[in-house]
C-alpha cells in the first residue's frame, strides 16, 4: 500500500550562489497534497566554494568530475550539519537537487554536482537526486522543473513567479501547466553590486539612485531569447556571452547599471504575467527583498503581486524539490512534457540507497 505521509530534506542550491537552502517538511496525501515546513535553514557558501562554483563553466569535463567528487563529499557535510541542528533523525529520504555545472539542452548536456551515489553512503540515508538529467534524454530542456509542485501544491494562483539567480514562471494554459525562465535577475545585480564591495543591492536602494539608460534598455530588451516561444531555459553561459558584454560596452556607472536592469527586469516580468487580466501572482525569491524591484514591477502590472510567508519567499525551491523526491519515490509524474518539452510526461531522478 503506498504511504500517504513522508517525511524529507529538501536541498537546493541555485545560480546566485547565496548559499545551500534546507527544509525538514512533511507531505500529506489525501486526495490532494498538503505540506508543512518543520525546520529551513540557508548555508552560505564559503568564499572558497563561491569562486569554485563561478569557475565550473570553464572547467573541462575531467575537471567537472573531480569537482562533483569534492562537492558531493562537501554537501554531505553540510546536509549533516542541518540534521544534527534540528536533531532530525526520522526522514524518508534526502532530496537534493545538487548544483548546477552546465546547462545546454540544446546539445543534450545538463550536468549536475553532488549527485554522486556516494552521497547516500556518506550521508546513511535514501538520497533522491539528479533530476534534470532523464528530461534532457527525452528531449526536454530540464528546466524548469519546479512547476509541478506550482501546480499541486499553490493551484490557487493564476502565476508562480521566482526572482532568483534566474526569474522563472508557471501558470496553466489550455488545462496544461506552462512554465519557463523569463531573464536574469540577481545573478546580474550581484555581480555588478559586488564591484562597490557588496553581496546584493539591499532593498534594491543603490538601483534606486541611478539613472536609466535608454539605449541600454532597449538593447536588452530586444534580445533574441525574448522574442522566443516556450519551453525555454537559460543558464549562466547565456548570460555570460549575451548580458555581460553588453552591460560591459555601455561603461555606465555600477547604480546606473542596476537601475537600467532592474527596468529591463521588470518590464520583461510584466510582459508575463499581464497575459492574464485579474491575476493572482505568487511571488518568491530572494528577489522579493528587492522592494524597489517589486515596485517597478507594480508600476507595469494592474495584476495582483502576493508576497508569501518568509519560508515560501526563501524556500519554495527547496520544498518542491523534496516533492519531487516524494513523487519520484511513488513513481508518479514529477516532470511535465508541457513545461519542457521533453516527449513525455515522466518520473524523473535517481534513487540512491545507502
């Protein structure tokens, strides 16, 4: 008979490298799923892995795999670390999404740190991992995967927004679930912020003092990945190769850089979610700490922006990925086709066992 209660670590680690999230929740089934999160905590990461991880894109394959090595052995360490704070000891499974190293879909490569089966020895517990992989195989872009918990966990939203490293959106059209990365959020806002000696723009405040460059706006605005249809992802190399130079080229001061993106954000955000009159939009994210961001957006939006609970902004990613592993571990559909565009619906990940 199958479980209608589990009990998981949801790990996730993301793009604007602020740290590895963690959740301790518990899923119940009675027609439909309910969750509540018993413990979250985020990890930042160590200077030292912070440069790690913003070199893997220039690591060759050899060199990838010496890293997954190291960062598995490392994640088990900090998976440890938040088990023995909470003196958690009753879990189903340790559901990690590790980190991501490459992400070319179009090639077929996506690519994944800390998903070694070592990690479940190392850890003596079921450890669910490895997600994107089989949707590539399928065709899909691998991404985003999150939708699946947008759709049977937050069904009373007409859009799940994250502002992340990437901004991601979910909803449903023509009964089917739709999602996909719509541009970078904070993996440009911190790298430009961090030339003036900080982590992030708090509140979105140095932005706020800057001016808007036209030319510049325009140009990022009428990039190609925007004009595209659906499924579509984005990664670090895309950034690296279409936003930075072109930042890079307009020799802006650091507040008029941020001002100017934090428009370009904002307006490609609202371009979203006004395809729908009367919305509701869950908005999560580290990004909802960037309140004149949000307030940009609310200038180009009539649409209703909900603003959740502390634990849903800074953890939804964390909590679906340990849904993930829940359905993955029942062998139901985690991975939608309509979301991906992989051939078909599917029950995605590894299961490792100790």
């Amino acid at each position: 008979m199958m479980k209608s209660e589990y009990k998981v670590i949801g790990v996730m680690s993301g793009t604007s490298l602020d740290g590895i999230d963690f959740v301790y929740v518990t899923f119940q089934f009675d027609d439909t799923w309910h969750f509540k999160i018993v413990h979250s905590e985020t990890i930042p990461y160590t200077s030292q892995w912070v440069e790690n991880l913003k070199g893997l894109v220039s690591y060759n394959l050899d060199g990838l795999k010496e890293m997954d090595n190291n960062y598995t052995n490392f994640l088990s360490m900090r998976i440890k670390a938040f088990m023995d704070t909470y003196e958690i000891e009753d879990v189903d499974a340790i559901c990690s999404h590790g980190h991501t190293a490459l992400h070319q879909p179009e090639k077929g490569l996506t690519y994944q740190i800390g998903n070694m089966p070592h990690l479940a020895v190392l850890l003596e517990e079921k450890v669910v991992c490895d997600f994107r992989v089989q949707d590539v195989e399928l065709g899909g872009q691998g991404a985003p995967l999150v939708p699946i918990g947008d759709k049977l966990l937050f069904s009373e939203y007409d859009f799940c927004l994250n502002l992340g490293g990437f901004a991601n959106i979910s909803t449903e059209f023509n009964f089917e679930r739709i999602a996909y990365d719509i541009c970078p959020v904070n993996i440009v806002l911190n790298h430009y912020v961090k030339q003036l000696g900080f982590d992030y723009d708090d509140k979105g405040q140095i932005a706020s003092t800057g001016t808007i460059n036209v030319d510049l706006l325009t140009e990022l605005n009428n990039l190609e990945f925007y004009k595209a249809a659906y499924p579509k992802s984005l990664g670090l190399e895309w950034v690296d190769k279409n936003i930075f130079p072109l930042i890079n080229s307009s020799q802006l001061e650091i507040k008029d850089i941020l001002k100017t993106f934090v428009e370009h954000i904002a307006v490609q955000l609202a371009s979203e979610i006004n395809k729908k009159n009367n919305a509701s939009v869950l908005v999560t994210g580290g990004g909802v700490y960037n309140t004149y961001l949000v307030e940009r957006l609310r200038a180009y939006t009539q649409n209703n922006i909900v603003i959740p609970t502390k634990s849903i902004i800074e953890f939804k990613e964390a909590l679906i990925f340990a849904f993930l592993g829940v359905l993955k571990l029942r062998n139901e559909v985690n991975c939608l086709k309509s979301v991906t565009g992989a051939s078909e619906n599917h029950s995605s990940g590894k299961i490792y066992l100790p």
